[in-house]
C-alpha cells in the first residue's frame, strides 16, 4: 500500500519527541541524499555516525540481499552462521575473547552495565555494585543509560532514577580517584565523549582508570558505540590510546545502518552471564550480522582506517581555514572523522542555527549539545564531497556570521 507523505505526516502520527528537518530524505548514495523533491545533500553527519560506508554502500546491500534470501530470525535458542562469522571476526581482531548481540548501543551498554554488577556480585558480593561514570556523559536513552550518563536532564520526568550510579569529572585523575571505592564494579568511559562535545579523553586519564579498575577489582568499560569500527582511525578508540577495557560496547558503524549492537567482553567476565542471566530476540539475528561482518571486513582495512586519518586532517585544516576567516569557533577537536567544532563566545549557544544554515546550503551537519557543531561523516568520503562541503558550509558559516 503505497500513499503520499511529508514531513507533516511526521507531526499528525508520530509520537512528538523528536523534531526533524523540514526535507525527508528519500534515496542516498556513498555521501549523498536526496528528498522529496529531488534536493541534493552532502552527508557530514552519517546518521549519527552511523553510516561508516556512507548509504547504500554495494557491498552491505550485497550482504543484506543475499542473507534475505537464506534466513531473517530465529530464536535465541539457536545460533547462526553470520553470528559466529562476525562474532569470531571481532574476538580475532580486538581483546575480547566473547561477544553478545543485541539491537543497539542502548542495548549493548544495558549489556555492559548488567554484566559488571553480575560479575561483582558473583566474586565480591552483592554490596559492590556502584558503576562510576563521567558528568556529561551519554550512554544510551533506557532509564538505566540515561542514568548512568551524566546529564540531569535526560532523566527529568522519569525519576526515580537508579541507585549506585557516582559521577566524577571527565579528563580529571583526581575527580576520578575520589569517586573510588570498594562498593565500585565498574568504571564507565567514552574514549571521545560524543554527545557531550566530541571531547577527546587523555591518554592520562585513560591509563588511571585502568589502573584504580584493577586497584579496586573493578571492570573497566569502555563505550565506543560512536567512536567504534573505524571512526577514529582505528579499528576501535582504544587501540589508539594503548588501554585495554575488560568490556567494550559497539554499534551505530557496526551495521553501517542495519540496526545491530554488541558486548565484547573478556571470557572471565562473560562467564557471569550464565544461561538464562540476559537475552535479547532480535539480538545477532542473520541480517544484521551478515551486514555487520561485511562493514567490519570493509573497514578494517589499511586502506580505510589509513584514510579516516588523512581525510580527518582535511576536514580540521578546512574547518580551520574557515574559522580563520570567520573567527566563529574556539577550536577545533576530536579524532579520525568524530570531529567537533566548538563555537566561540559570541556564537556560544547557537549550534543548531548552524545546522539550519547548512541544511540551506545543501549540506547535513550535526550538533554535539548547543555549543559544538559536530561533523561525522562517511569514513570513506571522497576528498572532492568534503571540499564541496565545506564549501557550503563556509557558505552556512558566513551567512551566521555577517549577521
């Protein structure tokens, strides 16, 4: 059944907690959409970095068609073949020893988050169950996600929010020694703080929570559904600061579109999630992880993950040429192609109406809370789409600024 929409549909039949562009996207290609009236746009934000091979890319519509032709679903009373492919593809290629799917990077934290109190309550008992995370972090929107990340404003509405969560300062060692303690199982951490700024961790800081996890038998977890397969650089965000988590959460690039989360996990933490302790339905089902297994093979390339570097050297020096000209950020930052652009004092606020003036150049760009413009683009954007997007988004930029 085929009938017109637009994006008025959206405010007669959705629930309202999201408020979409004014355009609605129908087709995309490599680094490109086009909407309804045949509009084009130059594609920087990647669903939320989640397009890592841009849209449509041929070899994930090959997987995804030809597994559509095989299997979809069965129960988690069974297991699969592109499940076992992908899962032992990443035990291969990272420290994890065991992997658990799921849906999303909600999902795969919820995972992470469950199996750190397990495995303390199994070894140290029931009273160490505090997960310390950072302030302004974000970790997925469940109550238990939101709860963990250290944004108030996420849970407001929804209190009361659960128990044995401690929150300390992001980059800050002391900050972090003082929320220690017994009673910690785990320590939760973005290698690059996404929603919060796209806010690189230091390597200090990094290494001390490894070292005060292990003081205090607690496991060390590590976020990177924004910053996994390939966003930075490498494979995933840790192996460029040389810290090993205990548990990693991936998605968002994973499926390079398809919905699909993951926990990779130690064999001796894993062991806690005994049969029955934590399930997921659609969970490694043999679409999502055919795909997932293609994106991974595609992207943990030489080539590729080479590539992410120089082209993210292209966007800061081209971001940087423009804010020379135009004097409306304080710097840029971030790593590989998870790039943030902080705005200026005069312009402090105003992120989103720089999302709006690039939209009317033909250009999608995101926002990393009000005061960073965020840039997350395919990892295998051609060198010609990023100069004509920021191109258009110097255009965007000058018309904020003669304002």
């Amino acid at each position: 059944m085929s009938f017109p929409v637009t994006r008025a549909t959206f405010d007669e039949v959705m629930v309202p907690n999201y408020s979409p562009a004014g355009f609605v996207p129908v087709r995309g290609a490599g680094s490109r959409l086009w909407d309804q009236q045949g509009r084009e746009f130059i594609d920087f934000g990647g669903g939320i970095a989640v397009n890592g091979l841009g849209h449509c890319h041929p070899e994930l519509v090959a997987a995804l068609t030809e597994q559509a032709g095989k299997l979809w679903h069965v129960s988690n009373g069974l297991t699969n073949e592109p499940a076992l492919r992908l899962a032992k593809t990443l035990v291969d290629n990272t420290f994890a020893e065991r992997v658990f799917f799921c849906n999303s990077g909600a999902e795969a934290n919820e995972a992470c988050f469950k199996l750190a109190r397990k495995y303390a309550a199994d070894h140290y008992g029931p009273q160490k169950n505090v997960i310390v995370s950072t302030r302004n972090s974000f970790h997925g929107r469940t109550l238990f996600t939101v709860s963990v990340g250290g944004q108030p404003k996420y849970v407001e509405g929804f209190l009361p929010a659960p128990s044995g969560i401690r929150h300390c300062t992001f980059n800050d060692i002391d900050s972090l020694k003082e929320a220690m303690g017994d009673d910690v199982a785990a320590i939760v951490l973005e290698p690059v703080q996404g929603e919060g700024g796209v806010l690189p961790a230091t390597r200090a800081f990094l290494k001390a929570a490894r070292e005060l996890a292990d003081q205090f038998n607690a496991l060390l977890v590590f976020d990177e559904v924004q910053t996994g397969v390939g966003r930075t650089g490498a494979l995933y965000a840790y192996m460029e600061y040389g810290v090993t988590p205990d548990l990693l959460s991936s998605a968002k690039a994973l499926g390079g579109g398809f919905p699909i989360g993951a926990m990779l996990a130690t064999a001796r933490a894993a062991a806690s999630f005994v049969v029955g302790t934590h399930g997921s339905t659609y969970g490694g089902n043999p679409l999502a992880t055919a795909v997932g297994l293609r994106a991974v093979e595609v992207i943990n390339t030489p080539a590729v993950l080479g590539g992410v570097r120089a082209k993210g050297q292209r966007f800061i020096d081209g971001l940087n040429a423009i804010n020379a000209e135009y004097k409306v950020f304080r710097e840029v930052r971030g790593m590989g192609l998870l790039l943030g652009a902080v705005l200026a004092e005069e312009y402090a606020g105003r992120a989103k109406d720089f999302v709006k003036a690039a939209e009317k150049q033909g250009l999608m760009v995101l926002v990393a809370g009000t005061n960073v413009v965020r840039f997350a683009p395919s990892l295998v954007i051609p060198e010609q789409d990023i100069d004509e997007g920021l191109a258009r988004f110097k255009a965007a930029v000058a018309s904020i600024a003669a304002k």
